[in-house]
C-alpha cells in the first residue's frame, strides 16, 4: 500500500471534502456546494492530504489565527482544523505525520504556537499540546432563578435593541475587536465567520441554519457595548410555554452590557430555560441570579489546547499578575521550542531569553501550553509530577506570576 502525505491539489478538493466527512461520520458525499465553500476558506498550501493510491484517507488543514494572551496582545498562532483519518487507515501514525508538517512548517513561519480544538481529550498531548482554556455550559431554569420579573430594560441608561444579520455584520465586528483585545484566550473573527454567523454564506454543518434572534446593547453614550445573539424553539405543554432560549454568541465589553443582556435574554416572556452556550468558567451568570443554583452545569471541559513552538516569543508576549523571574526548562520531544529560559516579568511585560543558569522549574511543552494563557496551576502540576520543582518553592512563583485574576476563554468554535 502507497501512502503518501502531501498538499492537496485544486482537482483533488472534492475527495478531500468526501475524506473528511468519512471521518467526522457525516455522509461520504461532497455536495458541490459544500466544496465551493470550504474550497473558498482552504489554504491549499496548508491543506494537507493522506492518499492510498490517489485516494484521500486522512485531512488536516491549518490556518493563521491571532490569539489574545493575558494582557490583551496577540500572537500568531496556526490554528489546526478538519483532523480526520479514515476508520481503514486509523494508527498507522497518518495524523502524527501530518501534525510533523504542519508543526515544523509553522515554526519556520514563525509562528508563536499551534492551537486546536480536541475532539477527544488523548488525542493531542503527545503532539506537545495541553489544555490551555476551559469551557463551561449551564441550563438556567429561569422560573428558579429569582430575577425581577418586572425588568424593563437596563437601570444605567443603556438600551437593548433588536438589530438584523446586516447590522450585526456592520456594528459587531468591531465589538469583537474590542472585546479581543481584553479577553486573553479570544481568536479573531473574519468577515467570512461574520458572514455566516449572520446568514450571508451558507453555513457548514449538519444543521440546517435557523435565523437567530440578535440584541445589542448600547451604552448610555450610544456604543455598540455587546451582542447576544440567540434561538428559542417553540414548546407547549398544557396550555404552558416550555421554551428554551439557546445562546449562539453573548459577547460583552462592559459589565454593564454583559448583565443588561444576561437580563434581557432572561426577562423575555415564554422563556422558562435558558441554555447559555459554551462560556468561560468564571462567566459572571450564575452569580448574577439571586439564586444561581438554577443554573446547573451541563458542560465543564477543556476547550482550546495550545502548543507552544516559540517560548520567548509567547511568554514575551504576555504580563503577569506580579513581578518575577524563573528559569524555565522547557523539554519538547520534537526538538521545536524547548530550551532553558530566563523570564523576568511582571505586570507591564517581560523578557524570555535563552539561559544556562541552573534551572528552576522543569516541564514538558505541552504543561508550558497548560500554564501559558493562565488557566492552569503550576503547583497543581508539581503535585502532578508533571512539573518539576529544581528550586523549592519556584511552582509556587509561576503560580503568583502566570495564573490571571479573570479566566481565559475562547469564544469561538475553529
Ligand atoms: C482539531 C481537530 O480537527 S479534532 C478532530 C480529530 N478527528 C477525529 O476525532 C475524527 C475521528 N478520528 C480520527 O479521524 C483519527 O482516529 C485521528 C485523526 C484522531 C487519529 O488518526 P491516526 O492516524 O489513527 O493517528 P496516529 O496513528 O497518527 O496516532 C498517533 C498516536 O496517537 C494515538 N491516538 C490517535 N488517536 C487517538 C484517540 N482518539 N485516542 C487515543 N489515542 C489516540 C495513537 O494510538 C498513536 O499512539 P502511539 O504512537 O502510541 O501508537
């Protein structure tokens, strides 16, 4: 059996498309119009291919995002996707042969770290990845949560309105730009995620694309301040609404907005459920329900997993909640990014540079992608064996430096 790994040629998107849908368990097919789509969002230079004898087995695609670390800058990340292997051609090591390309082409790039989204959770340690950012899903019901029944919009003068898919596309981009630059974990947007979150491109995905509702909320000084953008289905039970709402987009740069939408959403009659979407951990929702027990988790999972592929560059890129140093062994199996480095850091910035003073803290790369958003405790990891303390008590400083007041959390789903 010939199996070749290669960029995948313009001819050949149609078998890739196919390919892919076999491994995500989709109908082996590729729809015309499904292909021109994906065709219109593909890097073919980044779109790799697993072919047995000219037939596609195994896809992966990669593509630049820009990714918020603590302290509102943004890095280069390449951002994998569209990982599949074809259940014939499963462990026989076609997807570590991909993630090598797409690893070391993105290292010479420059970039400063890969990111994805897991589809299982052990699939992507080996390749250097943790788990950098969490997710959390609650059901509210709303009857349960105590808010005032007679809320008629926002007390600080703000304002919520229903807007279109044209208005949302003009308007919330640019919320989304500000929202980006303050929420560590946050990816950029493109005008084409824009354009099918709103209806403007067909959407990709077995579901049918159902118009969702959009509210913005404006600020006392008329700023576009958020966006929640939801559905609601239509249930009856005994001449009693039974209806959930189902939060597709709740993005907020003020808390004056985040809670005026949070209420809204809540306040509107025939609602009894509200289901919040993918959110941070730390979201502020159930917190602001007199009785936050009528939210109740459904989701609690790791989310965005990050493979650091230059050190100095992503650690450079951050501040830290406290001033510091440590000297970080950072061990990486793939001879991509490891190396010792001397961090000096704080609140306003910091310098990574390679050292040979005696380590400090010793740990693989991907424990560097867990701690490096500031999602995951380096003492947490001591106690793990996962990291090593060569100095006592220096998992107890990368804890104070590295962990960040709010949670990361990305937003999106690439
Ligand atoms: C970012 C994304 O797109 S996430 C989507 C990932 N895709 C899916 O989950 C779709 C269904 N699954 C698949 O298509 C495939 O099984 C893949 C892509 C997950 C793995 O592809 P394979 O070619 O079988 O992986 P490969 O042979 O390179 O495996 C490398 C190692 O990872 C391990 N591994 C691979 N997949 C898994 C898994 N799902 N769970 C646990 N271990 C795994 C293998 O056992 C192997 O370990 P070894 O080196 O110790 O033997």
């Amino acid at each position: 059996m010939s199996l070749e790994i290669r960029p995948v040629g313009e001819t050949e998107v149609p078998d890739w498309v196919r390919a892919m849908r076999t491994g995500f368990l989709v109908p082996p097919v590729a729809p015309k119009d499904e292909v021109e789509i994906r065709r219109a969002g593909m890097d073919l230079a980044r779109t790799q291919g697993a072919f047995d004898d000219g037939r596609c087995v195994g896809t992966f695609r990669s593509f630049t995002q820009r990714l918020t670390v603590p302290g509102g800058t943004a890095v280069t990340a390449n951002a994998v996707t569209n990982v599949t292997v074809t259940p014939t051609h499963r462990r026989r090591g076609l997807l570590g042969r991909m993630m090598g390309n797409a690893l070391r082409a993105a290292r010479e790039r420059g970039d400063a770290a890969a990111t994805l989204l897991s589809a299982e959770y052990p699939i992507y340690g080996r390749f250097g990845f943790g788990p950098a950012s969490r997710v959390t899903r609650w059901e509210v019901q709303v009857t349960r949560a105590g808010l005032d029944p007679h809320y008629a919009g926002p007390a600080d003068g703000g304002r919520v309105d229903f807007a279109d898919g044209g208005t949302v596309r003009q308007l919330a981009p640019a919320l989304h730009e500000r929202l980006r630059a303050r929420q560590h974990g946050a990816v950029d947007r493109t005008e084409r995620w824009w354009r099918m979150a709103t209806g403007d491109m067909p959407q990709l995905g077995p579901q049918a694309w159902t118009e969702p509702f959009y509210a913005l909320y404006r600020s006392p000084a008329g700023s576009v301040d958020g966006l929640l953008t939801y559905t609601a289905d239509a249930v009856w039970e005994a001449k009693l609404p039974m209806n959930t709402a189902t939060v597709r987009d709740l993005i907020a740069v003020s808390p004056e907005a985040e809670r005026a939408l949070w209420h809204f959403l809540f306040s509107i009659d025939w609602i009894t459920r509200v289901d919040t979407g993918l959110r941070a951990p730390d979201d502020v929702l159930p917190l602001l329900l007199p009785d936050p027990r009528a939210a109740r988790v459904t989701t609690d999972a790791d989310y965005m997993w990050l493979r650091p592929l230059d050190v100095p560059a992503l650690l450079e890129a951050r501040t830290y909640a406290c001033p510091g140093s440590l000297v970080l062994d950072v061990t990486d199996p793939d001879g991509l990014s490891g190396g010792r480095f001397a961090l000096e850091a704080g609140p306003d910035g910091a310098s990574c540079v390679p050292t040979s003073r005696p380590a400090e803290l010793s740990l693989g790369v991907g424990e560097l992608g867990a701690l490096c958003l500031g999602d995951e405790s380096a003492v947490r990891l001591a106690a793990l064996g996962r990291v090593r303390e060569d100095r006592p008590g220096a998992a107890a400083r990368a804890e104070l430096m590295l962990r960040t007041a709010r949670r990361p959390w990305c937003p999106d789903m690439f």
